[in-house]
C-alpha cells in the first residue's frame, strides 16, 4: 500500500470526525453557548450546506493545480475551521467556523479518489479509493465514540481542537508521501465537458437513488431497534458500532470486488441490498435477527461506496475527473436527504417504523436497475471505444 493512501485516510478520518460527531455533543456545546439543543442541531445542517456549495467550487478552483497542492490547500482550511470552531466564542460564530470546515469535506474526496486511483495500477484502482474511505467509516467506530466521550468528561472545544491536529497530522503525510507531480494539471473546460456524457449522470443518479435506500433506514436506525425490535435503549450504542464494524469491513472488500467485477458488483449488491432490507422488514422484531441484518446491510452499502466513486471517475471520459469526482460526494448529500426524506413522509403517514425500511428496499431496486443499465453502456463503449486517446471532445482537447 503506496503510504500517501494512509495520509489520504487519515484525512477521511479527520473528516468524517468533524462531521459526526457534533451529534453526539450537542447538550455540551448548547450548554457551553448557552444555546438550544436545537439551536445547535442547525450546525449539523449548515456543515451540509457547506459540503454542497463547497464541493463544486473548491474542486473547479483546484483544477489547475497538482493534486498535492490542491490536497494540502483543502486541508489548511480544514484545520484553520476545526481551529476556530474550538475557539469560538458565540453560536453565529461557531455557525461560520463549521460551515468553513464544511467547504473542503467533499473537495478533499473528489480530488482524493482521484489522487488514490494515480498512486496505484488501473486494476487496482478501487481498492484504492476504498482504503481512504476506510478513514471515514473507522471514524464512525472510533473517532465519534471517543470524541463524544471526551466532551462529556472534558470539553467540546478539546475534541474540535484535536480533530485540527488530525488536519495537521494529514498535511504532514500529504507533503511526505504525496508525489509532487501526481499527475498533470487538469482544465477546466476538459473537466466540465465530462458533464455532457450521459453515463455521469446515470452514475450520479445512481448514488442519488441507490444511496437514498441507506439513509432512509439509518436515519431511524434507532427507533426501529428499541420500537421493532424490543432492543433496549442502552443496547444501541453498542450495535452501530457492529454496524460501524461492518462498513468498514465492506468499504475494504468491495473495493477488491470492485477492481474484479466493475458495476455488475454495483447491481447485484444493490439487489442483495434490497433483499436483505426486505428480510430486515419482516424480522425486525426479533432482536437477533434485527442485528444482523442491520449489519449485514451497512456491509453491502458501504462496500458499493468505493465502484461507484470510481465508476463515475471513469465515466467521465476526461483526463483528471475531480469535478465529477467531487459532484458525486455531492450526491451522496442529496441521497442523504432524500432518504430521511421519504422515511420521515412515510412515518409521518402513520405507516410504522417497517415503512423506512420497505422504501429503502424500494429505492435499492431501482439503483440496481439503473446499474445494469451502467453496466450495458460500459460494455457497448468497450465494443465502439470513443474517438481519442482520452475520449474528450475535440474542443476541449484544443483548449486544454
């Protein structure tokens, strides 16, 4: 393993961190503000809306440069926003700080795929990307429980403060073990000429509806283990993190399966997802049974997360791909709430804690539908390969 996937993986972890884990300090940082509970819950909703405007910009900004410059640059401001998050002294202040932090979340995973897959031989290439991903669910099971912990027993501002030294840690192995020139500088208009393939958008498209299944159920993971399955409250914790267990485990395996067997991996992993998610309908009132399948679930999705990140790389037919790479990330925002969407219509209408869960079912279908029609789409491209050694438009490939 090239040792700049472990800087790229520390930086998902730092990443995935600071995104989570205000959630599970939410009493301590309303108290330290003197703020509402809710109040704070907005934070969780403004790094959001950060991560979508964010995404784009950043990344289109960063074309020109070497990945490594761009890499380092994201997480500078990564750590200036965890550095002033921890200090900050007002609410509207700390609101700022997290929406900066939130500005480089999805840029530093669009432009990070794309770094991992040059550090690495072409087959290999989503094994790559898995393993910084790695970094982000690890930080589901590590660094969240811990840094919740922390703030209860010490303070909040602690917790930021060391995810900002994560940033550091992650700007150290960038310099050290990122090549300076990991590939040559991208245009502009060659990376926004990718948007015009149809097969990007089947690929976003994808993430948009496949991913929807997962957040639709893990939005209200926890009232459909205490209400269905009869698991007490205290219980809880301790089963996402074998949920957080099982991602990780499934980002690792997928990516070698996806080196191996491309989209068709995509869709009969979104089929075994809807399948286990129907099993997980009818059995959620049995605790064991609830658990794993719960488990089973996030292992299946979570594996699928690195083809699609590369699928749409390679559907873009450009020579860098970091624009598309970042609006993916972008996507999975959008599948995110669009599945506690659906799930909160569907429970609001009175239909139970099974609903969010036959949706998800729903939802997964139709991403393997859309991912067999992805896989038809590379195959009649292998037969009738574009014109071009990189399948760009003759225009874009003047003005680059």
């Amino acid at each position: 393993m090239p040792r700049a996937l472990l800087a790229l993986a520390i930086g998902a972890f730092g990443i995935g961190t600071t995104e989570f884990v205000v959630m599970g300090m939410l009493p301590e940082i309303a108290d330290g503000l003197g703020v509402s509970v809710p109040s704070v819950g907005l934070l969780i909703s403004a790094y959001a809306v950060g991560v979508v405007v964010g995404a784009p910009t950043l990344t289109a900004l960063g074309v020109r440069f070497p990945p490594r410059r761009t890499l380092v640059a994201l997480m500078v401001l990564f750590v200036v926003g965890n550095a002033l998050s921890a200090v900050a002294p007002t609410y509207e202040t700390l609101a700022a700080a997290r929406v900066l932090t939130a500005l480089a979340h999805g840029s530093f995973f669009g432009v990070g795929a794309v770094a991992a897959r040059r550090l690495v031989a072409p087959e290999r290439a989503t094994s790559a990307i898995s393993l910084m991903i790695t970094g982000l669910t690890v930080a589901n099971v590590v660094g969240v429980p811990l840094g919740t912990f922390v703030a209860q027993q010490t303070s909040w501002r602690l917790v930021l403060a060391a995810i900002a030294v994560i940033g550091l840690v992650t700007i150290a192995g960038l310099m050290a073990w990122l090549p300076r020139e990991l590939g040559e500088p991208a245009d502009l208009r060659t990376e926004l000429a990718a948007f015009r393939r149809g097969q990007v958008w089947l690929v976003l498209g994808l993430t948009m509806v496949g991913f929807s299944a997962l957040f639709a159920v893990y939005s209200y993971v926890s009232p459909i283990l205490t209400e269905l399955g009869g698991i007490p409250v205290e219980w809880v914790t301790p089963v996402l993190a074998l949920f957080g267990a099982g991602t990780t485990v499934g980002t690792l395996v997928g990516g070698r399966l996806g080196d191996r067997y491309g989209f068709s991996f995509v869709a009969v992993g979104l089929l075994g997802t809807a399948v286990v998610l129907a099993a997980f309908a009818l059995g959620a009132r049995t605790p064991v049974a609830a658990v794993v399948l719960l488990v089973l679930f996030g292992t299946l999705a979570f594996g699928l997360g690195p083809v699609v990140q590369n699928g749409v790389i390679e559907a873009a037919r450009v020579p860098g791909g970091s624009l598309v790479s970042a609006a993916n990330q972008g996507a999975f925002n959008v599948a995110n709430a669009l599945g506690a969407a659906l799930g909160a219509a569907v429970l609001s209408g009175g239909l139970g804690y099974t609903a969010p869960i036959w949706v998800g079912a729903v939802l997964a279908l139709v991403g393997a539908g859309i991912a067999v029609v992805v896989r038809a789409a590379d195959r009649r491209e292998q037969v009738r390969p574009p014109a071009g050694p990189e399948a760009v438009p003759a225009e874009c490939r003047t003005a680059a």
